[in-house]
C-alpha cells in the first residue's frame, strides 16, 4: 500500500494553501503582501503537479523524485524570500518596489524552470539509452542462445562455438551508433556459423570461431576506449 499517493498529495497542498492563507487575518494586506500570495500559491500548485510524478504508475526515486525535489527547492527559497520582505515592510517600514519584488520571483521561476527541462532531457536520453541498451543486451542473448543450439548439432565443435559463446556472453552491450558495424559483422560471422553446422561442413569451424573471437576482442577494446 502506498504511504503517498494522489490523494495525500491534494490534501498536503490545501493545507498548506489554507497556511498561507491565514495570513490575511494578521497581516496588514498590501501589494507586495498579495504578489507574494500568488507565488507561494504557484509554487505550492507546482509542487502538488511535480509530486504527480512520484506517486503516479509506482514511478520511484532517481528521476520522478527529482521533479518534486526541485520545485520544493523553489518553493522554499521564495517562501524565505517573501517572508524577509515582508517582515522588513511590517516591521521595520522598509518596502521592497513590488515590480522589483515580481522580477526576483520571476527570475527564481525561470531558473527552476530551467533546471526541470534539463531533468526532463536527461530522463528521456536515460530511458532511451535504457531501452537501446536492453535493446541490445536482448540481441545478445538470442544470438548465444543460437550458438548454443549450434553446439548441440555439432559436439565435435563444441569447445570451439562454446569459446565464442562465452565470449559474447560477456561481452558489453553497449549503446553506440559506432559499434553498430562491428556487432553485425559479429552477427553474420554467428550466421556462418550456423550454416557450417547445418551443411556438416566441420572443418570450416575452427577457422569461423578463432575469426569470430578476434573480432568480439576488438569490438570490446573499442568498447572500453569510448568510456
């Protein structure tokens, strides 16, 4: 069962609108009183949507987490904000230009704004590198699994293909458009494989394995000088 959820999320943030709220008993109402209202307001409305995140489809921490951490971070530095220029106007008469006090919270929006279009973009190249990388890692596993059938119709070869199997096995599915020539070369030398293995023709094996493996190191050492 989930501690939070949509609901939770809704009642936190009517609460804390019906805080803010209380402050139109004890303070004396002003422009600069009611501008700093509608931003905490905005920013309380953010941080309920930013939560959705979270809470929505079982969606956890790394990344929907960050949404909600960033607009609290917002949040709380305009509360702060507001709250200084409104005890520096109630209590010691000195009032912030209320355009002036607009364009800081701006600027603060702006920048928070900012930084959620950057976790945006890195969400998006995350979980497409994600799904590259299964992507890949799903084709290498077909591609032992072919190589394991070769084995069983070829017992005599079997060290041979089982050398390249274990070599593919743990090879590193990495995400680059520049390795794409070097794994299809790999996967038609498996095909070749495959085909010497259903003509009988043993002999060729050796040769198609010992290729086979040159290539998987060199495709690995590439690998390792892109990190």
């Amino acid at each position: 069962m989930k501690l939070i959820n949509n609901t939770n999320v809704f009642i936190i943030c009517g609460i804390m609108v019906a805080a803010i709220s209380a402050f139109f008993l004890i303070v004396a109402i002003t422009p600069l009183f009611i501008a700093a209202y509608i931003f905490a307001v905005l920013g309380i409305a953010a941080l309920g949507f930013g939560s959705g995140f979270l809470v929505r489809d079982g969606k956890t921490y790394p990344w929907f987490a960050a949404f909600p951490m960033a607009i609290w971070s917002y949040l709380t530095t305009q509360i702060v904000f507001s709250t200084g220029a409104l005890i520096a106007q109630n209590i010691y008469g000195f009032s912030i230009p209320t355009l002036l006090f607009c364009v800081i919270h701006g600027l603060l929006m702006a920048g928070t704004a900012i930084v959620l279009v950057g976790l945006g973009a890195g969400k998006t190249y995350i979980n497409a590198t994600d799904a590259d990388v299964r992507e890949k890692t799903t084709s290498l596993k077909m591609i032992v699994a072919d190589l394991e059938a070769a084995m069983d119709n070829m017992p005599s070869m079997r060290d041979e293909i089982k050398a390249v199997a274990d070599a593919l096995r743990y090879s590193d599915p990495m995400s680059n458009f520049a390795m794409a020539k070097y794994d299809n070369a790999i996967g038609e030398g498996v095909v070749l494989i495959e085909q010497a293995v259903a003509k009988g023709e043993e002999h060729d094996i050796p040769a198609l394995c010992a290729s086979l493996l040159r290539q998987i190191k060199d495709r690995n050492n590439r690998v390792k000088a892109m990190k």
